[in-house]
C-alpha cells in the first residue's frame, strides 16, 4: 500500500513538473517574442533554460543527503533528451540541423560532457568544480547572446495573438511554485519507493526522475515540430543538456560536495555516446527516421541493462 501511495503521489509530482515546466516556458517565450528573439535563439535560450527547471528543482530538492539522484538525473535527463526526445521526434519527421548555431552548439554540448567526466575522475564534485561549472554557464550564456546578436534579431511575430506581459509573469510564477512542489513530491515518494523496491536512488534518478523530467523538453520539441519549428526543439534539447551540466550539477556541487561513484561512469560512457551520435547528425545536417528510431531502440536497451546492474 505503501509503495502504491507513493507511486501516486509520485505521478502528481511529475505532472506538476510538466505543467510548471509549460508555464514557465509560455511565459518566457511570450515575453522572448515580445523582445524579437529568433525561433533558434528561443530554443537555446529561453525553452532550454526553462525546460530544464524540472532537473534543477528535482536536484535541489534532493540536497546533500541524496546526491546520486542529483547526478543519476543529471546524465539520465540527458541520455533520455537525445535517446528518447530527439529519437521520437525525428520519428515523427525528420529532423534538419541546418542552422551555423547548432552545428557551434552540439560540440559544446559534447565537451561540457567530457567536462562533467573529467571532474567526476576524483570521486566527487566539490564546490570549486561546481563554481567552474556556473563560470562556463556564464561564458556559453555570453556566447549564445553574442551569437544572437551578430545574426540579427528575428521581428516579433506579428501573426501571433500577443500575450500580455503582466500574464506572461503570472504564468512564470505559477510555474516556479508548480515545479518547486512537483519536485518535492517526486523526490521525496522516489526516495520511499526506491527503498522498499531494494533499488539503488543512482537507478531511480536515472529512470524515474530523470524520464519525469524530460517530458517538457518531448513535450516542447513534438510541439514545435508539429508548428512547423523544428529549430525550437533540438535547439531546446541541446542548450537543456548544456543546462543540465552546467547549471544543475553546478548549482547542486556548489552547494554541497556531491559524491561519485564508481558505476555511474558506465553511464557516463553512455552519455557521451549519444552526444557523439547528436554531434555526426550535426555534421550531416538531418537526423531520419531510421537513425531515429535506432536511437530510441538504443535506449530502451539501455534502460533494460539498468535492472542488471
């Protein structure tokens, strides 16, 4: 009864999760439009910061006493955008990265991976790699910004019904106070469920919390494919992955010291292989259906490993 409680209150989490991470991205996008912003800076900017707020209230809410969550929700989110995000909605219709600034940005995306790794190597991440972590974010920020500006700002779109900017607000708001208790209550009854299933809270971040997550960047990316802005939807997942590293680990590792063990450099290692598989698709321009549909095979397998481990 316990566990079938907890699964409920679980559930409520995470669609709390995905009703605040909407909220908070209709309101910001509302206002980016306001501002001119291009679709693709929208994608890398607004969309991914804001669908990344559901991993970064999850792993504050974890604190210091559960930080394999905090990086099993890290690396899992992050497995899970390109795997089942990318991999469903290049199902859905073919994915083209034709844009200069996804071809900058997935490299990027791909070192901060190795990044992530590499201070991991010592067993933790403390708070100087978690203040080395928030100085890259500010730097990629400036980049992105620079980026922005030399291309040109895109003009408000006009055929659009304009969202007041006192709503927008309201929405924002409404979406910090909804993410902040979805994340409560996801942790929380993921904590309960993990110990009376026997199972490791690295497997529960990875899985539960890490899918439950990622369902706004899904979200988000189908929705902008089907509006015909498929620059909204990879450049959301990319600059949520940066996110993901870079503010969530950086945050949570600057707050307190967050051991690493051994085992989670398994998923490292599967971390950085679908970040390579993203960076040949950014050389090439498009991700296909099959490429696709391979990617969703590859991780459903690599979810089925997990109960072996």
């Amino acid at each position: 009864m316990e566990i079938a409680i907890s699964a409920l209150l679980a559930g409520a989490g995470l669609a709390l999760l995905c009703v605040g991470g909407g909220r908070l991205v209709g309101g910001g996008v509302s206002v980016a439009r306001r501002l001119g912003m291009s679709p693709l800076v929208i994608g890398m900017t607004i969309v991914a910061y804001g669908t990344s707020t559901p991993e970064l209230a999850a792993s504050i809410a974890a604190g210091p006493e559960h930080g394999a969550i905090v990086i099993g929700n890290v690396v899992g989110s992050n497995i899970a955008n390109i795997g089942m995000v990318i991999g469903i909605a290049s199902i859905m219709a073919p994915l083209a990265i034709g844009a200069r600034a996804l071809r900058r940005e997935v490299p990027l995306m791909f070192g901060f991976a190795v990044l992530l790794v590499a201070l991991s190597a010592d067993g933790e991440l403390s708070r100087i790699d978690g203040v080395l972590l928030l100085g890259a974010l500010v730097a990629f920020a400036v980049h992105t910004c620079t980026s922005a500006r030399r291309a040109g700002s895109a003009p408000a779109d006009q055929g659009r019904a304009q969202v007041s900017v006192p709503r927008s607000v309201a929405n924002i708001a409404v979406g910090i106070v909804a993410l902040y208790v979805g994340a409560t209550l996801t942790i929380d009854n993921a904590v309960v469920i993990a110990s009376s299933l026997g199972l490791s809270e690295k497997v529960i971040g990875i899985t539960v919390v890490a899918i439950g997550t990622s369902l706004p960047e899904l979200i988000t990316s189908v929705i902008a494919i089907r509006r015909g802005q498929p620059d909204i939807g990879v450049g959301s997942i990319i600059g949520s992955n940066i996110c993901n590293i870079l503010l969530i680990t950086g945050v949570a590792s600057a707050a307190f010291t967050i051991g690493v063990d051994g085992d989670i450099f398994v998923d490292y290692a599967i971390m950085i292989a679908f970040g390579a598989f993203l960076l040949v698709a950014a050389r090439t321009g498009k991700i296909g259906r099959g490429p696709g549909a391979g990617a969703v095979a590859a991780y459903a397998v690599y979810l089925a490993t997990l109960a072996f481990r």
